[in-house]
C-alpha cells in the first residue's frame, strides 16, 4: 500500500525526491504514514481536503481486493 501512496504523491508534488512513506502492519491493519516537502504540503491536501480524500480512497479500494484496512496519515514536517 506505501508504494501505491509513494507513486500517487510524486505525481502531485513539485519535489518528488522529497516523499518518503512508511508503512506501520498491525495484523489486517496497515497504516500509511505520508511525509513531503512544506511547499506541497497544500498540493497533497487540497482545497477542503479534496486530493487526501480521493488518495485515501484509492488506497482503501486497493485494501479491499487484499483484505487488509488501510489509513493514510499525511505528516507535517514539525511533528
């Protein structure tokens, strides 16, 4: 599931090379942490929350055909 979120997060962001993913498995529960530059931190949000809703969405319909639940968490640089 982190490589699907990697590919659709480089395609977004004006500095790809700075993207970096990490996936934490919990038995059926995997979560997709998300981490990009501050200037694209906008591009992967969107207005009213847009873009991250359709990744997680893509992502979720991906979990579905593997059985597995899948959360995406964008990460801010200060945290």
């Amino acid at each position: 599931m982190g490589s699907l979120v990697e590919v659709i997060a480089k395609a977004l962001v004006t500095r790809p090379d700075e993207v970096q993913v990490s996936e934490e498995v919990d038995g059926k529960n995997i979560v997709v942490r998300l981490k990009v530059a501050d200037e694209d931190i906008g591009k992967i949000i969107g207005k009213s929350g847009r873009i991250a809703k359709a990744i997680r969405t893509v992502v979720k319909a991906a979990a579905i055909k593997q059985n597995v639940r899948v959360s995406v968490e964008i990460v801010e640089e200060d945290e």
